[in-house]
C-alpha cells in the first residue's frame, strides 16, 4: 500500500523554505513569462484593428510557444531546488526539444483539466492530482508527453485523496493571490511550483513524502542505501 502523500502544511511550509531562498530567481522568470502575455497584447493593440482570424490564431500560438520556455524553466528551477542542484534557467531555456514537448503537454493536458473542471469540478480535480505532476516528470527526466504522462501516473497511483487535497489548497491559494489586484501571483505562483516540484521528489524517494535532499546532496544518490540513479542532463 503506498504511503500517504505528506500533509499540506508540510508541503506549503517546504515551499515557503525554497520561495525565501529562490524568490529572486523565480521572480525574474515570473516577470518575463508576464511581458510576454504584454507582448502579445501590444501586437494587437497596435495593429490599430482587431486582427483576422488567422493572425489573432498565430499570436497566440506564439504566445504559448514562447511562455513554455519560462514554465519550463520556473518548473525546472524548483526541481533544482529539491533535487539538491544549483538552480538554472538556462539549463532549460537552452532545451528547445525539452518546451517543445512541454508545449504538446499543455496542448494535451490542460484542456482535459478544464473540461474536467467544468464538469461538477471533481473529475478536473481528480485528473489534476493524477496527472499534474507530469510537468515536473517532463522536465526533470527530459522525456516525451507520453511517458510523462505514465510516470506521473505511477507515482500518484493510490495517493489521489492526498494530492487532490493539495491541488484544492493550491487552487484557493492562486485565487487569493489573483484578488489582491493580481499582485499575490507573485508570490502564489513560485509557490505552487515549489509545492509540485517538492512533491513530485518526494513522491519518486520510494514513496517517502518526509524524504526532501537537502542542498548539500548530490542529487539522486539516496544516503539510506548507498545507491545512485542517474540525472538526465
């Protein structure tokens, strides 16, 4: 039977740790992924009309292309984190196969969530907790959607009341920091990729939630039995 995902305090409390310590980092890839949504605003606007079908579908298409490399990053960079590496925006922001892949997830993923979502709420929340962290699957093992997919899978398998709890309270958490004019997100958003990033290591330590490697570790060696696995570049 697998072991209970840890509480969500714990969690929030892991990713309040890693925010005060990363917070600067985090923030500037927040700040580009949000003048990119600019961007693609001031396109429109100063196109002095609104655009034709087309070229509105291609800007947004640009849009979610390009905000990939800064989710990707942000997500990476939490894995850093608790993985116990040097956090690097560049390490994912170089990988152009790695936010291609990204982008086929969300093109996937979140549409299936919302559909979900609109459907009495629970099916979307189940499919979050089941499936969420394959974003985190995708960038730390740099592998396809599929696979992605499956690993996260496995890992929640037996965990969903745990981790739905935990995507309700990352919910409420975002849509308070959405009311306070928005400003909240910056502190929401690293957040709750901090929180995944955490549960999704703590969720691949042999099902020990409590297991986070500190700073110091290298990251896949495991000090309880003496072996290592390998980190995808």
């Amino acid at each position: 039977m697998p072991t209970a995902v840890q509480g969500v305090g714990p969690i929030f409390d892991q990713a309040w740790s890693a925010y005060r310590l990363r917070a600067p980092l985090l923030l500037k890839l927040l700040a580009a992924w949000g003048l990119t949504w600019v961007a693609l605003e001031a396109l429109v606007i100063l196109s002095g009309r609104a655009p034709g079908r087309p070229i509105w579908i291609l800007l947004h298409v640009l849009y979610f292309w390009a905000t990939a490399y800064w989710e990707a990053a942000i997500a990476g960079c939490a894995l850093d984190h608790f993985a116990g590496r040097p956090p690097s925006a560049r390490r994912y922001l170089g990988s152009h196969r790695l936010v291609w892949h990204f982008l086929v997830l969300k093109i996937v993923l979140i549409p299936a969530i919302l559909l979900g979502m609109a459907l009495f709420l629970i099916p979307g929340i189940v499919l979050t907790a089941r499936l969420g962290l394959a974003f985190f699957a995708l960038v730390e093992r740099r592998c396809g959607p599929r696979a992605a997919l499956a690993l996260a899978w496995e890992r929640t398998g037996g965990r969903t009341l745990g981790l739905a709890r935990l995507v309700l309270a990352l919910i409420a958490f975002n849509v308070a920091g959405a009311a306070l004019l928005g400003l909240g997100l910056l502190l929401t958003v690293p957040m709750t990729a901090l929180a995944g990033a955490h549960t999704f290591h703590a969720l691949g330590e042999g099902g020990n939630p409590d297991r986070t490697p500190p700073l110091g570790e290298a990251p896949g060696v495991h000090p309880h039995d003496g072996t290592s696995e390998p980190i995808a570049p």
